[in-house]
C-alpha cells in the first residue's frame, strides 16, 4: 500500500489547480471507496480461511487444549498489522469443550449470533466483517453436538483505515497543487489499473485457499506462497500459510498418537494388535514360533507415590527404553497402560535361549534406576507368557491366555522362584501349590467359622467393588453397548443383583453344589447378555484385590489370612469355572438344537409338525420368552401361524392395527417392528432392548408384562431367495440377540428352516393361517364336522361314470363349509391321519347306501405321504373294508407325492402291501414336475391323474399343451396305466382329453363335486355323447391333427395326408368351413407334409397358420370354460 500513496503523491504534483476542487472531491472518494472494498474482501478471506482452519481441526477430533491454543494464536496472529480478529465461541461450542475466556460481544456479534448472517460495516476510516462459523456438516454433529445450520461462533475482523486514508488524503491534496489536468486523467487511469491488480491477487489468494479445502488427509496439507505485489497482502498470506503448517503438524501428531502412548512412544493396544496379527501370519507361512508376554512392574506404585507422578512417568520412559534395547528389530514392546507392557519375541529359537532373553529382560527391569532429583529406585517385575502355535492361534486369545499367567504369577508373588510364568504350565503349579499350602476346605465348617468372623467387613468392600466395577465398565467400549441396553432401572436391578450374588459367595454356609449351582446359571446369563470371559476374569481378578486388600486390614493371625485368602481364591475359582461351564453349556445347548431340528427335519412328515416342532423347541431354550412365524396374507396382513411361549399373552395385550402394518403398503411406519423390518430388508433385524429404543416405547409395557425384553426377526427364503416367512424369537434378556454366537445361531437357524421349505410342495403354495383359525379347524375335525362331497369320473371310451373321488369338506359352526385349500396348511400328521381314516370309514359306508339304491360306484380317497408312512395305514384299509364287506377292488387310494419326504423302503412295502390287498394305486398330478416317471414304471399303479394345472393352459398355448398331453397319454398307456385327465371345464376339454386317448375325465364339464345325496340322481340324467372321429370343436380338431401328425412323423404313414380323411379335415367339412381361411391353410398343410416332411419349416409354417385360424375361430380362447 506504501508503494501505492508513493506513486500518487508523485503524479499528484503535476495536477492543475484549475481542477483541484473537483478532482480532489470524485479521486479522493474513488479511492476511499477502493480501499473500503479491498479491506472487505481481505477480511472476508481471513474470516474464511480461519473458519475452514478450524472446520480441518475439528474434523479430526479436537479437545479443549487445542481449541484453547488455537483461538490465543490466533487472536493473537494479527497484530503487527492494521487488522485486528477476534473468534467468540458460543453456548454449543463452550458446552462441548468447555468455557473459555473471551472479549465481551457488542451488538453486531450478538446479532450474527442470532440471525446466523455475516455483518459488514463500512466507516469513515475502518470497516469491520463478523462472520458466523455455522456447522455445515454431519461430520461436525459428534465433535461439537451441533445440528447443521447452528452457529457455533463468530470471527470478528477489523481494519483500521484512518491512516492509510489519512496519508492518502494528504499526500493528494499535496500533489494535486502541481498536477495538471493530463497528470489528472493519468492518476484515476492507474487507480483504476491498481484496483485491477488487487482483485487479480485476492483471486489468486482465494485460488490457493480453495486447493487448501480440497484436500482431505491434514498430514499432506501444503500451503504454496504466491507473490501478491502488494507487501501488506504477503503479509496475510504468509500469516495464513503459518496457520496451515500448525495444522499439517497437529494432524501428524494426532495420526501417530492413534496408534502409539503418548509418554513413552511405545506402541499402544491399537499397534500392539496390527504388529501382533502381522507376525502370527509369517510364523504361519514360514512355521515359526511367536512367544506373546505381558510385563506388569512390581513396587512401581511406591515410586508414584513418594516423588510424584512426574518422577514415574520418567521411570517409564526409562524402561520403554531398555526394554527396546535388549530386544531385536523384528521383536516388539508396547505399553498397554499404566505399568503393564507386551512383549512379542518372533522365532524364538527355543527354550535354552528364551530363557536367556527372558533372564537379561528381568536383570535390565530391576537394575537400579536413577530418577530426576537424583533419586534411585528398584523395582521388580512380573511377567506372564504364552506362545504360538502350542497355546493357540489368535490374536486375542494369546494375550488373554498371557494375562491369565501374568496373574497366576502375580498370585505367587512372595513364593516364586523367578519373575515370569508360561500360561501352559499353569494348571501343574496350581496343583503343586494347593499340595503344599494349608489350607482348610473351601466350604463346610471350617470355612463358616472364619467367614463368620469377617464377612461384615468383605461385604463391606464387596460394595465398594460393585461401585468401581461399574465406574470401570463404563469406561470399557464392549462393556459399555451392553450397559447401554438397559433402562435405568434395569441397570440399578444389575447392580442390586451384581452386590446380591457376591454377597452370596461369601456366605458362611454356602454349600459347593449350591455355589456351582447359581455360578452356572449367571455364566449362561452372563453369556446371553455377550458379557465374554475376559471381562469375567478380569473382574473376578479385581474382586479378588480388593477383598485381599480388606483381609490384610483385618486383625487376623499370618496363618489365618493365609486360609482366608486361598478359601477366597478357592470360591472365586470356582465362580469362573462355573460361569465358563455356563456358557459352554448355552453354546452346546444352541448347537443340540439345531442338531435335533435337522434330525426333526427329516422325520416330519409335512410342514406343519415341523414348525410346530420348531417353536416348541426354541421356547425351550434359555433366554427365549417366544417364539412365532408369521407370514403375510394375500392382503399384506401378517398372520401368526405357529407361536410358542409368551407371545399369546404379548399379543393380547398390544394394538394389533399398530403391531401389523400391511407389507404392501411402502409408506407404512414399521420401525417398532422387527420382523417387518426383516420381510423389508430381506436380513436379520434385532431390536436390542425394549426399554431403551424410542420407537418401542408404545410397546414396552405389554412386552415388560410379557418378560420380553429384546427380540429378533429371521426371514425365511425359499428356492428362489425370496422371503416367504419371518421367523420371530422373543429374549427376556436385552441384547439377548447381539452376540456373534446369537447371531451364527440365528443365520443357521434360517438355513435350516429354509432349506426344509424347499422339500415342501402343496403348503408352501397355500395361504397363511392363524394360530387362532388352526385351533378352531382342528377342533371341528375332531368333533365330527367332516363332510364328503363326491365328483364323478367318467370314462370318456363308454360315457358313463363308474367312479367319484371324495373331496373333504369340514362344516363350520356357523354352517358354511370350509374347502381343503383352507385346513390342509394347518394339518400335521396326527389331523392327516384322522381326515383320512374318518374320509375312509365316510365313503365306504357311502358306497353301501348308494349300492342299496341300485348304484354301484368305485371311490377314490387322497392318501398324504404322512398318512401313508404310518405302520397303521394298510391296517386301517383293510380294517374299514373288513367290517363293510367290501371288495377292495372298489376302492381307489390316490398319492399326494410333492417331494421324497419319506423313508423310500417303508413307502415301496407300503404300496406292495396295498397292491397285494386288492387295492388300486393312482398317482396324482402326472405332468405338475414332482411325480417321478421311474416311481411310475417301478411301483404298482393302476393309473394316473393329468395334473389339471396342466389341462388349464391349453387355451393360450393349445398346440404345446395338447401335444405334452397326448405325450404323457401315450407313456402311460404303454405303460398299461388307465389315464384320468383332471381338470376338464369345457366341452372343447373333454372333446380333446377323448381324442388324445385319455381312458377317464374329471371336470366342472362332466359334474361339480356334489354331496352324497345328490349323486344317485346326477348319475340317472348324465349323458355324454362323444365321437373322436369328428370333432366338434376348434380345441378338439386341433388334437386330431396332433394324433395325425404324430402317425406321420413316428409312423411313416404318408397315406394320411389326405385333408379330407384327417380329422381336422372333417371338422373344417362338418363345420361348413370349405374355402376358408383355415380350409386353405389346412390344404397347404398337407401339401407341405408330402413335399418337405413333417420337421420342416415350410410344414411348420403352415401349422401354426392352421392353429391361428382355429384360435380366430374360437375368439382368442380355444377351449376356454364358458359361464
């Protein structure tokens, strides 16, 4: 700017005095103006610049200290210049980390405050920008607690421009005596190029700033200097590029403390873990040995205590370093805390030279130390060891089994003959010890009579424990998601609970069974809630401390305390033992399960009995209050059709329009549902805790009464991965469901129940039904409501009907009839086996009253698989036939095969002792994918049904489904099998059925199912006439031509090429058809045929002209039912 008034003052000598009044008026305001517009900017750029400083920090997680730094130097960086800048920090910012002293704010810095919008003002002789510092990311909602859009402070920038105006001013009017105009216009020209300039440098500043912003990682944050021309500009830029590399530095620092102790340099647990898994890798590939030890110091805690925490921290240091000076470069320390280190030894040679490492480690620990203030220490160590591959493979489980050591070697202390101990021969010196020490039993009187004596005392310090637990646990991040799940009066219960059952350990008359007893059930409640054995040991550890340090207070003989703490050590042992037992056992019990589903899996018959096996068998296991499977209606309505346990009451007591929202509907609120959640997400969903989830607030008291506390929601998949049903466990326990055993248990229980939907047929395909309408289906079973109705089967060679199948039917209280459809999802085998012997006895009898009225019929029964597999079926047959006097000849048994869902050798003698009675065998739904066509040859049929499925697609695809059909007919005939076509509900059906050769029909066209009373007067005006020799419809010309063409490709037989022998041909005649478009397509058919051969496109081109024709002739519908 110096440079600036030099120039002016120059070129203002020459001004006229002719325009000095003038010129001195509009040049002297421009150039105010200009400095008031380029101090704004400046301040609007180190506003800016400082508040994205800032946002950088705080992104990385800043603490009070650093924020405190932050704002003196910078508050503090500006004041060899004309600016000044201040950073008031608000309410949210001083609530997160802590108050701060600050300038008091006037009335513009409050008002940015409260509206959020920056402020400029423009003085006379300085201008003044305040800028709110808003939270602009989510990243800012954990370090400050802000919402976006909140003002989190303000930067206040100031600029005096009193004496830059002034000297300006001055230097002007000074000038402007000896300018001339020309020297005039040449002045505003280069105040016009000046302000050019700036703006130019201050685009360059905002340039090099906005690279600054781009970049992410701090460490590799580089601030390039640029020359501005103006020497005050430099001089903010260069302040601004210092702010950066205290950012760069901090970043740094931060990014090696993230896996380092701050006081000694030493890896921290975080480094420890990385290094650790990295080695057990090498030593895997390379089958070397790894030795892991945990180092605590012995008397350190004196040396903190007589000269100061300061003192100790250097001790540390020290020992850090000696520590890395005897160990080898691929050799590890890391300081986990307090006065504990680790120590990993890669390929350790064996054992003569690590006991060479281990003895040089305990000289370099207890050789004297020299202290700042010239004092001298000694200390001792401690030192617990394990290695890979003998004591195990993972990462976790080596240093657990080396703190374990640590402990045991800490235990024996005063009698120990060196420092460290190996985890692995710690069970043969617990031994050696329990030999030699006198001790008295850990229970009986003996133990009651010096418990007596203290337990007021213990129990004194078990509540002070309880407390410290606590207060530990808190600060513990596994410990703490499990204390989050509780309600606060969940948690003060724990702790009641917690104070109750230590207490209890140190009840004089507690008996070793009683003791086990409860430490076997709190292990399996400890592993529930995902409380894992670390935790246990560790503080069953500190219990143990703290009561020892209670007991060395006590007025007790030396060999009292002795007995006192071995019998305490004793107990606490076998609380661990028991407790671990206790999970193991949860564990086991969980695996048993699944196990014995599978086993169940194959056993049941249909299902039904499986889920219900299911559910029954899961309330069962500890911890789970409930069990259900639920599963949408055609409605989008869950239906609960298999519960268990407290889910009953649950439900009761809930809003069932709040509990169930409809799956089709995607703006349902389905949050407080896990199980729709899971239909949703298509994955496992939990709820965690009852008491400490927002949404499940309007269910907590029903689920409270019900002693559910948590729950989880299973989707059920079926071939194809889609969800058919959820599966929903109810836990008394929060977080019962967040363990990763829960969870392995929960994804193999899915895969279970899946994998045996997939074996399942005809129920999986029908709808849900209720708990409720399952209970009211069985009971009329049972209570006789079963009903029959009968549908004749005609033989389509006579026209005249010779069979009925009996169709169930149940009457419902209210008198109207519920259909199979509707009962047979909710039958197991025991309601199978009653409908069908019931169903047995029902038409039997029948068959007696209709032959007395001059009617002699043959029935036809279902028979399940289920029903089938029973040692008893061939029994109750040839029971029902006995009693009645009736030929088994005249009775008929159909097999609903889905899937091999039975024992194969049980179902062929089942079918061989039928067959040997007399009784005739048909197989239903040939042609629906399941029947095997190798079952068909093998076992003894007498027929077969066409699935009707099958017969219902011929009217939109008639040629592929006539020419499947007539297949099928003509593998069973071969095979001798009479042939039934079900599903007959046109005449145009049955018409072709005849055609095609087909021995019976089954159909709405021939007769509906009708009850028993009915069917001796249907029989008396049935007639049906048929001629396949001259088809009368479109559908059943186009299965005549389908036999020709089949006699012609198969038979060679050329003769019958003839169109007017052809049975489509004679229907084209009988029909008054001639000259037609299907006449022609039909002439040029044929012709085909005797040029080209019936595989060629020519031939085949012309066919599907004729199949067109005849579909334009039946409307689009070739036999479609008509109303």
């Amino acid at each position: 700017m110096r440079t600036i008034r030099i120039f002016i003052m120059v070129t203002s000598v020459l001004v006229s005095a002719l325009f000095f009044g003038s010129a001195y008026l509009i040049v002297s305001h421009s150039f105010t103006r200009a400095i008031q517009g380029t101090s704004i900017r400046s301040s609007r750029i180190i506003a800016k610049s400082t508040f994205d400083a800032m946002f950088q920090l705080m992104s990385t997680g800043w603490t009070h200290a650093q924020a405190e730094n932050f704002l003196h130097a910078t508050n503090g960086s500006m004041r060899d210049s004309d600016f000044a800048l201040q950073i008031y920090r608000g309410s949210i910012v001083s609530a997160r980390y802590g108050p701060i002293r600050q300038a008091p704010m006037d009335a513009a810095v409050t008002q940015v405050f409260r509206t959020g919008q920056p402020v400029q003002d423009l003085g006379a002789d300085s201008t003044r920008y305040v800028l709110p510092l808003r939270a602009e990311t989510e990243c800012l909602r954990c370090h400050t607690n802000a919402r976006i859009g909140n003002v989190l402070g303000v930067i206040d920038v100031r600029q005096n421009l009193a004496p830059s105006i002034q000297a300006a001013r001055h230097d002007f009017l000074d000038s402007m005596l000896w300018i001339f105009p020309f020297p005039i216009l040449g002045a505003f020209l280069l105040t016009v190029f000046l302000n050019w300039r700036i703006d130019r440098s201050m685009r360059a500043l905002e340039h090099s700033i906005a690279q600054v912003n781009e970049i992410t990682d701090l460490k590799s944050l580089v601030f390039q200097p640029i020359d501005l021309w103006f020497s005050e500009l430099n001089g903010i830029f260069r302040q601004v590029g210092q702010l950066v590399d205290k950012l760069r530095g901090i970043a740094i620092e931060k990014d090696f403390l993230a896996d380092h102790d701050a006081l000694t340099g030493l890896p921290n647990r975080r480094g420890l873990l990385e290094h650790l898994t990295r080695t057990l890798a090498r030593a895997r590939r390379h089958g070397g040995q790894v030795v892991i030890g945990i180092l605590d110091l012995d008397d350190f805690k004196p040396v903190n205590d007589t000269w100061g925490h300061a003192v100790g921290d250097a001790l540390l240091r020290e020992i850090g370093r000696r520590l890395q000076a005897i160990l080898r470069e691929s050799d590890l320390v890391a300081r986990l805390g307090g006065d504990e280190f680790v120590i990993i030894l890669e390929r350790a040679a064996g054992s003569d030279d690590l006991s060479a490492v281990l003895a040089r480690l305990e000289s370099a620990i207890t050789a004297p130390y020299v202290l700042p203030g010239g004092h001298e220490a000694r200390i001792g160590l401690s030192l617990g060891l394990t290695q890979y591959p003998e004591d195990d493979a993972e990462p976790e489980i080596l240093l657990r089994h080396a703190d374990e050591a640590l402990y045991a070697i800490k235990e024996r202390k005063a009698t120990r003959q060196q420092g460290w101990m190996w985890w692995g021969a710690m069970s043969t010196l617990n031994q050696a010890v329990e030999d030699d020490a006198p001790v008295i039993p850990a229970y009986g009187p003996g133990a009651s009579a010096l418990l007596t004596r203290v337990r007021e005392s213990l129990l004194g310090a078990t509540a002070e424990f309880v407390t410290t637990f606590y207060a530990t646990l808190a600060q513990q991040p596994a410990a703490q998601v499990i204390l989050q799940r509780l309600g606060a009066d969940e948690f003060a219960h724990l702790r009641e609970r917690q104070h109750q059952h230590l207490g209890h350990i140190l009840a004089p008359d507690l008996t070793e069974a009683t003791h086990r007893l409860h430490a076997h059930r709190l292990g399996r409640i400890h592993a529930l809630v995902g409380l894992d054995q670390r935790a246990l040991i560790e503080a069953m550890h500190l219990y143990l401390d703290t009561l020892k340090q209670e007991v060395d207070k006590l007025k007790l003989r030396p060999f009292e305390r002795n007995r006192l703490v071995n019998l305490l050590t004793r107990r606490l042992l076998t609380e661990m033992e028991e407790q671990i037992k206790g999970e193991m056992e949860l564990t086991q019990a969980r695996e048993q399960l699944l196990l014995s589903l599978h086993a169940q899996k194959t056993a049941a018959s249909n299902w039904p009995d499986f889920m219900r096996a299911l559910v029954d068998k899961l309330v069962e296991l500890e911890g789970i209050q409930g069990a259900v499977v639920a599963r949408p209606d055609s409605g989008g309505q869950f239906v609960f059709e298999y519960t268990a346990g407290g889910f009953d009451a649950y439900l009761q007591a809930i809003d069932q329009r709040q509990l169930m929202p409809l799956v089709t509907d995607p703006g349902a609120n389905f949050e407080h549902v896990p199980y729709f959640r899971a239909w949703r997400s298509e994955t496992i969903e939990t709820t965690t805790s009852y008491a400490g989830n927002p949404d499940m607030a309007r269910l907590h008291d029903a689920a409270q009464a019900a002693g559910i506390r948590s729950s989880a929601a299973v989707p059920l998949k079926d071939a194809q991965g889609h969800v058919f049903a959820v599966l929903i466990l109810f836990g008394h326990y929060p977080g019962l469901f967040e363990t990763t055993s829960a969870r392995t248990f929960l994804a193999a229980l899915g895969l279970l129940v899946s994998e045996r939907y997939h074996e399942t047929s005809r129920e999986q395909q029908m709808a849900p039904i209720s708990v409720e309408r399952r209970h009211v289906l069985r009971d009329r079973l049972y209570h006789g409501a079963l009903e029959l109705h009968y549908q004749p089967v005609v033989d389509l060679r006579c026209g005249k009907p010779d069979l009925v199948e009996a169709l169930a039917r149940l009457r419902l209280e209210d008198g109207t009839l519920a259909s199979p459809a509707e009962f047979l999802p909710g039958f197991g085998e025991t309601e199978l086996v009653r409908l069908f012997r019931d169903g047995l006895n029902q038409a039997l009898t029948q068959l007696q009253a209709w032959e007395a009225q001059g009617v002699k019929l043959v029935v036809s029964l279902n028979l399940p698989p289920a029903v089938l597999n029973n040692p008893e079926c061939h029994t109750w047959v040839k029971q029902a036939l006995r009693e009645r006097g009736m030929a088994p000849s005249r009775l008929r048994l159909e097999l609903l095969e889905a899937e091999e869902l039975y024992d194969v050798s049980r179902r062929d003698a089942a079918m061989a002792a039928f067959a040997t009675l007399g009784v005739h065998l048909l197989m239903d739904d040939l042609g629906a994918g399941h029947s095997s066509l190798l079952r068909l040859r093998t076992l003894p049929f007498s027929a077969v049904k066409i699935d009707q499925g099958l017969v219902r697609e011929a009217p939109r695809d008639p040629l592929r489904v006539i020419g499947f059909i007539g297949s099928l007919v003509r593998l069973a005939l071969s095979l001798d099998l009479h042939v039934i076509v079900e599903g007959l509900e046109s005449p145009a059906l049955v018409e072709t059925a005849a055609i095609l050769g087909a021995t019976a029909g089954q159909g709405y066209a021939l007769a509906h199912p009708m009850p028993a009373a009915e069917v001796p007067g249907w029989m008396q005006g049935f007639e049906l006439r048929l001629d396949p020799q001259h088809p009368q419809t479109a559908l059943g010309a186009l299965a005549g031509h389908w036999s020709w063409e089949h006699g012609v490709r198969y038979a060679g037989a050329r003769a019958m090429h003839d169109e007017g022998t052809c049975a489509l041909g004679r229907f084209i005649m009988s029909q008054g058809l001639g000259g037609s478009d299907l006449d022609s397509a039909h002439r040029h058919m044929h012709q085909a045929v005797v040029e080209h051969g019936p595989e060629s496109a020519e031939y085949r081109q012309w066919v599907q002209k004729v199949v067109a024709a005849l579909m334009a002739l039946s409307g689009g519908a070739m036999g479609a039912p008509t109303d």
